[in-house]
C-alpha cells in the first residue's frame, strides 16, 4: 500500500488519541473514555455520541484500546506502542456485534507483520494472509468446510445513501466560500479522500488538490457535515476501512460546468485499506 495511504488512515484514526493521551492523569489508573459522533469527531461528553472508545495506559505513552459499537458490544481491540501517534503494536482483535471474532492481525511498529486471519459469521477462518514490514507477501483461503481455495477478492465500495451521485452532490451544495475567494478564484475542482471506517463512519477528509487553500477548506469542512455511509467497504464479506477519493465542484464558471475546458474530473477510486 501506498505510504502515504498509510499515514493518512494512521493520523485520522490518531486524532482523537492524542487529545485522550496527553489529559490523562501523571499518577495512578490511566483509563480515559472518549466519545465520538457518527463522524469519528471527539465529544467533550457522552451527549449527542454515537459510539464511544475506552483507553488504558500502560505508561506514559504506550496503551490499549477499546472500541465499542453504539450497541455496547465489543468492536475491536488495538494495542498502541504510542497512544498519541496511533502506531498499533502488537495483536489486534476485531469482533461482530454477536461477539464472532471476525479479524486477527499483528502489527509491529506501526506495520502489519506476521500473519492475519479473518473469520466468516459462523466463526471459520475463511482467509489467511502473511505481512511482511506492513507488504502483504502471500494469502490462502478456506471454504466453509475449511479446505483450502484460490482466493478470487470479491471488494464492494461503502455505499453512501443515495449513492455516489448523492454524496457529490451533497459535498457540493454544502461547500460554502467566502465572496472574496469566489470573486478571486472563480471555480476549480477540489480532490479530497475521505477515510470511511470498517463501521460505515467518515474518520476524515484530506485534500489531495486544490485550486486555492480556501476551496480546499471549504470542501473538508462540507464533508464533516455528511451523514455515515449506509454500508461499509467489503472485501470477501468482510468490512475493511477504505480510502474514497472523489473530485468536487467548487464555484460556478460563468458558461457553465459543461464548458469541456473548464475542470478536470477524477472518477471517484476506493483504496481498500485493510486489505491492500
């Protein structure tokens, strides 16, 4: 996976750690609960969260962490080397909301290492797949009876209510520019990526390219407004957490978006985190 695919999901995840972290007490218990909107934004207070993470300090960096379903169940299970900088070490457990370990990873130093497995709803392992310094370097898959098969990926894109059209379309219409940076940029396009976690939730936006700072902003700031996706990216049946990236329409050229000239428009891409 591209390097800096990788940073941009770490740093999204971290956001919320590096508060939690640094407000935790110098002595004694160090269990701090943070809460969180559908977003991935931290809250203050449990009012108005939609799910909520629970972190324990093993010292003065280093932790694990606890994050539930907006149920109470039991998603995963991450170990940090450094809270704060939300580099995983060590073995990371994800569940379903029947309880069902789904997923089985290594990390080290921030890098996948050693062996994955991920588990179908019935709770048999269905594919294995070995890392290497974060680069997966061989796989095998099971069938439900647990004879090995070829694996053939079978990758769904999160789906976001009303589809791909609607979610450009709501981006677009909820961008807001200041009349000063319309009368000086006119229009341009704006490629942003969203992260869109294994439960459905935008984690962040990052702008990717922008005519102006401000048209960027604006863009990232419309899409802390979205709603979840209604279903998340899949791989094999599995939900991974993924990478969409999308172009938006920022401004009203004076002829029209139709002009031929007047942008270039990138087909929206979805980078599978987990499981490229």
């Amino acid at each position: 996976m591209n390097s800096a695919v990788v940073f941009f999901a770490g740093l999204c995840f971290a956001i919320p750690l590096i508060a939690t972290a640094q407000s935790a007490p110098a002595n004694g218990p160090r269990k701090v609960t943070v809460y969180m909107t559908a977003g991935g934004q931290q809250l203050p207070t449990p009012d108005g969260a939609h799910h909520r993470a629970e972190i324990t300090m093993r010292d003065s960096v280093s932790g694990m962490m606890r994050e539930y379903y907006p149920s109470g169940k039991l998603w995963r299970i991450v170990p940090f080397a450094h809270v704060g900088l939300g580099i995983r070490h060590g073995v990371a457990m994800s569940y379903d909301e029947a309880g069902k370990l789904r997923k089985r990873e290594d990390f080290l130093a921030g890098q996948r290492q050693g062996e994955v497995q991920l588990f179908d709803a019935t709770g048999q392992l269905s594919r294995t797949m070995v890392y290497d310094k974060g680069k997966r370097i061989s796989q095998q898959c099971f069938t439900p009876t647990g004879q090995p098969e070829q694996c053939q990926e079978e990758k769904q894109p999160p789906l976001y209510p009303g589809g791909k059209a609607k979610l450009i379309k709501t981006i677009e219409e909820a961008v807001v520019l200041p009349t000063e940076e319309i009368a000086k940029s006119g229009f341009g396009i704006v490629l942003v990526s969203l992260v869109v976690d294994a439960q459905a939730n935008i984690l962040g936006a990052k702008v990717v390219n922008a005519p102006t700072a401000r048209m960027g902003q604006a863009v990232v700031d419309a899409v802390k407004q979205l709603p979840p996706f209604e279903t998340p990216g899949m791989v094999d049946q599995v939900p991974v957490s993924v990478l969409y990236t999308l172009s938006i329409k920022v401004g009203r050229p004076a002829n029209g978006w139709n002009m031929a000239h007047a942008y270039t428009e990138v087909t929206p891409k979805v980078t599978y985190l987990d499981a490229e």
